[in-house]
C-alpha cells in the first residue's frame, strides 16, 4: 500500500508566528510542511480556541505558549480537527492550561487508533520519531455529538463532526458564519489525502462519496476564508477544487470498474491522468489510495 514519501521531509515542526488573517483569528501556517497543519488561534473578548496542536509534546508547548501570548487571562479552549498524528498528538501540553474539547467520534476513533498511529508515524523518519517520543494521550475536558457552539465573547466558533470522509471524525470549526477552518477536508494545491486501508486491509474508515457530499454542504455555508489543513490559507474555490479532483476520480473509478479494469491498472491510468491535469499539486502518493477508496473492495487491493 502507498504510503507518504517521507524520504525528503523536514522536521516536524511547527514554525513561525501567528499571523492574523481575519479579525482576531490567527493561523501558524503550515509553511507547506506536509507534517504540520495550519494552527488556528482565535481570540474572542473573553475566551480563545486554539486549533490543532503539532506533532509531539513540544510543538504543543509551542502552540501554547502563542496561544498564551495571544489570549492574556483568556479561558483557553482546545479541540482538534481530527485525531490525526500532526493534528492532535501535541494535545498533552495544554492539560491544565485549556479546556479541550472534541467530538464523540473523534474521541473514540483516537481510542481506537491513536496507538497504531503513533507506531506507523514514528518509523517514518528519525525527526517524527523524536517528536513523538513522549506523547500521552489526553482525552477531552468536553466532548458533544453534532454541533457545538462556543461563545468566546463576541466571536462564536461553531465546532461540528462529519462523518465519515478523511477520517471517521472529522470536525470543521465556523468562525462568525464566515471563516472556515475546514481540517483535512480541504488542502491547497495538493492531492486530498483519502488514507483509505493505509493501515491495513480493515481501515476502511475514510469516505470519498460522504467527502463529496461534506464539501457540498460547506460549499452552502459560503464561507469567505477557507483555513485548510494544509496549504496556504485561500477562500472557497479549495472546496470547489477538492471536489472536483474527489468527484473526478469517483466518476473515473465507475467507468473504469465497469470495463472491468482491476485495481492495479487502474490507480496507474488515473495517476497519470491526475498527474497531468492537476500539475500543480502535491502528494501525488495519496492518488492511489483514493482509486482505492473508490473501488471499495479490499480484493481489489490485492
Ligand atoms: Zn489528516
């Protein structure tokens, strides 16, 4: 199974300082290091939410203390865009200082897989094994099912679980109607990550179809910024464009099962034919498991 071309990553860390791309919201941007995430820091007049955390325990203190620096004496609030290493694995540093808050599902899902995930992401590279030496996991002050409103003081963040589609918790966090911090639901100038069986033949977790239906009704919310996962922060044409490519291969994929075409060949067809069409994104490696994801049949992996 395909998993992420490592050989050439930098450390995992996160860098630089928050900028503000809306008024009090904040992003530590990815710097297109593909193991970190944009980390979203919004700052209402009374209360803060840090989003996303780092790989690690140190790049949580980091988070933090930006976060601090940012909130004063603001009540901190922590969540997650979803349990993912990069995403949530830094959570452990904020134990006292924040409230931390996730969905149900995400809860439960990093119950479920956090451990093996730790495992397959430390034998990536020496530098993630580093940061991920001393995580704990750290379950949440407040989980919810559905939506959560959270009044930080005039600014609301609204905290909602999809599922499934990246992962089987996926949460986005809408910030005054208007600001999307979609999670890996959307990533700029780069290949959807749809890990589907990448742990395996029993991970089946992801969702390329609800994936598309999710866009569709964040599409509706019309939000003017879109903070992806990863990538440059942009506006909505990244739900457009994810659902295009996601939309595309589904569309491919049905075609090509009809003719019969098995699995092999066809990750190899609509690789290339990714590859050409959209030239200027990244992480063509997670091509192939969306094909798969699409196929649906863990003997198509064979
Ligand atoms: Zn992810």
């Amino acid at each position: 199974m395909t998993t992420p071309d490592v050989t050439a990553m930098p450390a995992p860390l996160v860098q630089g300082d928050p900028r503000e791309v809306a008024d009090g919201v904040f992003v530590i941007p990815d710097q297109r290091n593909p193991a970190v995430p944009n980390i979203g820091i919004v700052v209402g007049d009374r209360a803060a939410l840090v989003i996303d955390t780092g790989m690690g325990p140190r790049n949580g203190a980091y988070v933090l203390d930006h976060a601090k620096r940012l909130a004063g004496d603001r009540q901190l609030y922590l969540t997650i865009t979803h349990y993912h290493p990069e995403h949530g694995f830094g959570a452990q540093a904020f134990r006292g200082s924040a409230t931390i808050v996730y969905n149900g599902t995400q809860h439960r899902e990093l119950q479920r897989k956090g451990a093996d995930d730790l495992a397959m992401f430390k034998g990536f590279a020496e530098s993630i094994a580093a940061e991920l030496a001393d995580v704990e996991f750290v379950d949440p002050d407040i989980t919810y099912d559905g939506e959560l409103r959270l009044d930080l003081g005039g600014r609301t963040a609204l905290l909602r679980e999809w599922r499934p589609a990246h992962t089987h918790g996926d949460q986005t966090v809408l910030v005054d109607g208007n600001l999307l911090f979609s999670g890996d639901l959307a990533v700029t100038r780069m290949f959807p990550i749809v890990p589907y069986m990448m742990h395996g033949p029993h991970d089946t977790d992801s969702d390329g179809n609800h994936w598309i239906d999710i866009l569709d009704q964040l599409l509706a919310l019309a939000p003017q910024i879109v903070v992806p996962g990863h990538g440059e922060v942009t506006d909505v044409s990244v739900l457009h464009e994810d659902r295009a490519f996601l939309a595309h291969i589904r569309d491919r994929v049905a075609e090509l099962k009809a003719a019969g075409v098995p699995f092999e060949e066809a990750a190899s067809q609509l690789g290339n034919e990714a590859a050409s069409r959209w030239t200027t994104w990244d992480r063509g490696e997670f091509i192939a498991p969306t094909v798969l994801a699409f196929y649906g049949s863990p003997e198509a992996s064979a």
